[in-house]
C-alpha cells in the first residue's frame, strides 16, 4: 500500500484525531468565552443597581473576621472554587455598612444573618460590636438568625433586640482556654537535640519543644489574660440580654445539669434561659422577615439590602476632603523580605509605609496591626520607617487589632499614639532563638559527618554536627543583647528607663485594659477611634481615608475577578436548586487562615524560610493559637 493511498484502519483513526482535536479547540474556546464573559460581566457590570427607597440592612457574615483578607495563589484559586470551606469577612468593610447604616434612612433595621459565620476572636467582635451598638442607639432595630449559634456567633447576636434560632439549634458557649502541643518526649525518642536561647522567664513559645507540660510561670500570665477577656464576653453578653450576673457562667458550667430539666432538648433550654426570644423553622423564618420587610421576586426572599451592595453604593461617592488619611494594615505573622497580604514581610510592608510618605502624600498614616510578631530583624526594618515617616512630620497613628505582641508591639512601640481595645492581646516583650542539630538521629541510620574547618565556627551552623559552645555562647550573647534593644526601642517609645520596661516585659502578654494601665499602650478604642484621632492631630475637620496595599498584576486582578463572578453565579445557581435561597452557600469558600496548629507552624516556617536575616524572633505563640 502506497504512502498517498492509506488504508481504511489508518484513515479512520486519522480522522478520529482530527475530530478530538477539532472537539478540543472548540471546548477550550468555549469554556474561555465563557469565563472571559463571566471575568467582563463582574468587572464592567455597569455597578450596583439602585437601592430601595426602605428596607432592611443584610448583615450576612461568613468564614473568619479578619483585617486583611489572606492571598491565595491565583492558579490554585482558578481550580478551588466550589470546593467547601470558609470565607473571610473584613472587618473594616462591617463597621463602615452599619455605621453608615445608623445614619441612612433608606436603612430601616438590620437583620444579622449569622449562618456561616465561624468567628474571629473577642477583640474583631467587640470592634464589630460597637457598629452594631451604634446602630441601635440610632432608633432601629437588629434581628439576628441563625439555625444553632456558637460562643462567637451569639456574641454578636447578644446585640439583637429579636434572637431567632432554629427549634433543633442550641447556643453553645464553652468559655475560652488556650491549649498547646508538647513535642519534648518525641524529640528525645527522635534523638533531636533542641537548642534553646531566650530572654524573659515569660518567653514561652519555646515550650512546646522543651517541655511536657505548661510551666508555672506560663501558667500564671496566659491565665490572667484568658480570664479577662472571658469576664469581658459574660459581662457584655449578660448586660445586652439584661440577664442575671454570672448566669453565663453558670449556663455554661452546668450546662449537662441544665439540660436534664428539659430532656435534652437545647432550644427549650435556651429561651428558658433567656438566651434566644424565638425558635422557628426556616420556613417560617423565611416567612416572617417577607411579612415583615416585603417580597423580594428576583431573590425569591425578603425585600433586603446586602452590605456589600451598599457598600458599593457608598463608594460611588468618593469623599472629596482636603486631606488624606493613609491607612495601611499589617495582618499576620511577621516574616523578612516580601511576603503576599495575609503575613507581613519586613521589606513589603517598609514598602508600603515608604509609598504613603513619598507617594501619596498623605498628612497622617494609620497603621492597623494585627499580628503576634516573628523576625525581630524584620520587625526593625518595618520600624525604621515608621520612624523616618515621623521623621518627615506625618503623624503615626497605631490602632491594635485583636494581637500586636512581640514583634507586633515592636513595629508600634516609637508610634505618636498607640491604640488597642479593651481585649487586645498585646506586649510579650520577649526574644529567643532555636537551633536544632539532628547528629544523633542521623547516626543511629548509620551516618556520620566529617571535614575539615579553619576556625572552631566553620561548622557552626550545621544541623547535622554538635553544636560547639562557642556558638551556644554567640547565640545567648545575641538573644541578650537584642532583647536589651527591645527594652531600649519601648522605653524611647514610652518615655522612661529600659529598667522600668523589664519588669512588664520578660515575654508576659497582657490584655489591652492592662497594657493601658502599664503604659504600654495610649489609649482604648477601635479603628476608627484610631482614624479620628490622626484627623485631629492634622487639624482636619473633613478627611478621606486611603487604604494603601500592595497592587496587584494584572493575571492576578483577572483571576481574582473571574473567581469572584464564577463563585457568585455558582453559588447562586445551587442556592436555588438545593434550598431556594442564592444565600446559603455563602461561607464555603477556601480560606488562607488556618487554625490550631497555627503557632507551632508559624515558628517552624520562620526558621526555615529562605532569605532570613536573622535567627532571632520576637514571636508570641499562645496569642497566635487566640487570633
């Protein structure tokens, strides 16, 4: 058979080929169309529709309450939508809806719908809180639902002049506590050789490598802070619901006694105890809030106004003020050089920090922390220019967020004001450093390392020798003297002697209400306390406020779009077809922050990541279990 005379078996799959191939164009093209058109739709929309003239602000809250929203890798995001998961929720964005809200008489309640949110820490919620108190004294009115309400969900529902709860929820509240893995014995089994350098006999995050158990002096302080933000969750929530003193407590505490009463049955105990007004179904909630707020036909709900809708309201128009208010948030774990948003690189956010003085003029800089510290070197090139920033005459404004401690009281001890509210975790003035050597676990596989050096240091920071002591010495001199420079960086920043600074300091967290008693801090409020308070430094009357964050590129803006409007309508379209409502699926996106292991993995990563320019950290590991 002749090469230009192919045979019926090789002309068939030949045009089978031809066909996938054709098949597989046209897939590609019609899926990217499709995507292209979804990418356009959200970006170029033509924005919000109007509003109507009264309805109802929807506060519907899903995943963690965060500062800043974590990155996510814009190719894994492209390949994660629709899988189940938490979302993050600013809290920055809440605070402006409902205060706004408070003021708008298109806005003639709120309804709290508090289905998928997972929590965010006291501090995030007090913050929230306060918007919601504001709304109320305003004249109107906050309704809150959910089918079973958390310890953090039932904080901000506590606001609500009409709780409803599901007949089969329960409102479980469990008190706080801050728990830790202990790796000592695993080590010792590993033959790892843990080497330990600190300051500060409160300095704990190394414990969970060195010891079994907490040590007293652990103890002793991570005790005094857990009982006060607890006293401060009864208190607020006893007062909101006019309920009896420790009637939270006692709830909680004999809660398998309370239960009996009523046979088990949760609800029943909860409006017994005057924890929720209203048990129904979701039908009959469904049908109450139409009865109450209208019909909405296109949602097939109630006649609502989401919050992000009317925050897009409101940012169509821009507030035209003389002067600028730069804010920039600093979430995360503190590590060197550049990091994506959601941790803090030294040189990243230096870099921010340089744009808001050289770049955008601003007349004052706000500067949010959120974060319980890392690298010490990063931390001080970040407060480098915090410094220079003042240097230039721009006022320096700190407002804390639920944890600034260690390094993250490091970067805000030299700030003209430094702000925290009430639960704010904070100091841990504290250093130490961690150096394994795994010599004897690889000789028990049968391996051993040898060579020649010049001096007695040339191996000195191999893992896989002993240490000599003539490092041991180095590091400790090391720990001690930069420990002696945190000492010296707060008492500038404060006003007195390193000497009075070290009896707070040695690594002990406090509660922001302490830390304003000690001085560590100026004032207590929230950020837009914080916000105000940069303004009248200024003399500004009238202000704007310029977040300033790291730009995107432009894949990275296509994808977040594309994600945004491909989650939207996916959402919306398996809403309806599984509960008939576009809402609930919200809060089952992926999220970057991760809980529980966060300390330990945290340490761990700061000791490995490339381009570290020091071994040194100013790091609190029980606050980051908290945030």
């Amino acid at each position: 058979m002749s090469k230009d005379n192919p045979g019926v078996v090789r002309r068939f799959f030949r045009g089978l080929g031809r066909a996938i191939n054709w098949t597989r164009v046209v897939v590609i093209n019609g899926v990217f169309l499709i995507l292209l058109f979804i990418v356009l739709a959200a970006m170029f929309g033509g924005g919000p529709g109007p509003l109507p003239e009264r309805a109802p602000l929807r506060l519907e809250i899903t995943g963690f309450l965060v500062d800043q929203r974590s990155y996510i890798d814009p190719v894994a995001q492209m390949f994660t939508q629709g899988q189940a998961g938490p979302a993050e929720t600013v809290v920055r964005e809440l605070v402006r809806a409902v205060n706004a809200a408070a003021e708008d008489p298109r806005i003639t309640e709120l309804v709290l719908d508090l289905q998928y949110f997972v929590g965010g820490g006291i501090s995030k919620l007090e913050e929230v809180g306060e918007a919601l108190a504001n709304f109320k004294e305003s004249g109107k009115q906050i309704i809150a639902t959910s089918g079973v309400y958390s310890q953090d969900q039932y904080y901000l529902a506590s606001y609500a002049d009409q709780i409803y709860m599901h007949p089969m929820g329960t409102v479980m509240l469990t008190g706080y506590g801050s728990y830790r893995n202990y790796f000592q014995e695993a080590l010792k089994k590993l033959d790892v050789n843990l080497h330990v350098f600190r300051v500060g006999e409160y300095k704990d995050a190394v414990e969970p490598f060195t010891r079994m158990t907490m040590s007293a002096e652990s103890r002793e302080h991570n005790s005094r802070w857990i009982e006060q933000l607890w006293n401060i969750y009864t208190s607020r929530v006893e007062n909101l619901r006019n309920l009896p003193k420790d009637a939270i407590n006692d709830y909680v505490s004999n809660l398998d006694a309370h239960l009996r009463t009523v046979n088990g049955d949760a609800s029943e105990l909860a409006i017994n105890n005057h924890l929720v007004d209203h048990l129904v179904t979701r039908p009959e909630l469904r049908t109450l809030l139409i009865e109450r707020f209208g019909y909405n036909e296109r949602e097939d709900s109630y006649q609502a106004i989401d919050y992000q809708r009317y925050l897009a309201h409101l940012d169509r128009k821009p507030v035209l003020a003389p002067d600028n208010i730069g804010l920039i948030v600093a979430s995360g774990t503190i590590y060197d050089g550049y990091q994506p948003p959601g941790n803090i690189g030294g040189d990243t956010l230096a870099g921010l920090i340089r744009e808001a003085r050289e770049v955008r003029d601003v007349d004052a800089l706000v500067l949010r922390v959120d974060s319980g510290g890392g690298s010490a070197f990063a931390s001080e090139v970040i407060r480098n220019e915090l410094m220079a920033t003042k240097a230039a005459g721009i006022p320096v404004i700190i407002s804390m967020g639920s944890v600034a401690a260690s390094g993250g009281y490091w970067i805000a001890a030299n700030a003209d004001e430094i702000w925290a509210t009430p639960t704010t975790l904070t100091g841990s003035i504290g250093v130490f450093s961690i150096l394994p050597t795994f010599n004897e676990t690889l000789g028990k596989l049968g391996i051993n390392t040898d060579g020649y050096g010049t001096n007695a240091l040339a191996d000195a920071m191999r893992l896989d020798m002993p240490l000599d002591p003539i490092v041991s010495d180095v590091m400790q001199l090391n720990v001690e003297n930069i420990y002696g420079r945190f000492l010296t960086i707060v008492a500038e920043g404060r006003g007195t002697e390193p000497e009075a600074i070290h009896p707070i300091a040695q690594g002990r967290v406090w509660s922001g209400i302490t830390a304003e008693e000690l001085g560590l801090v100026d004032q207590l409020g929230y950020l837009e306390d914080a916000i105000a308070s940069a303004a009248a430094r200024v003399g500004a009357d009238k202000y704007r406020v310029e977040l300033i964050e790291q730009t995107l590129s432009p894949w990275e803006l296509f994808v977040q779009g594309l994600s945004t409007g491909a989650s939207t309508m996916a959402k919306s379209a398996l809403s309806k077809a599984l509960l008939g409502n576009e809402s609930a699926l919200d809060g089952l996106l992926p999220s970057g922050r991760q809980r529980g292991w966060n300390g330990v993995s945290e340490l761990l990563r700061l000791m490995q990541i490339e381009g570290s320019q020091s071994s040194v950290y100013a790091h609190c590991v029980p606050c980051v279990s908290y945030q």
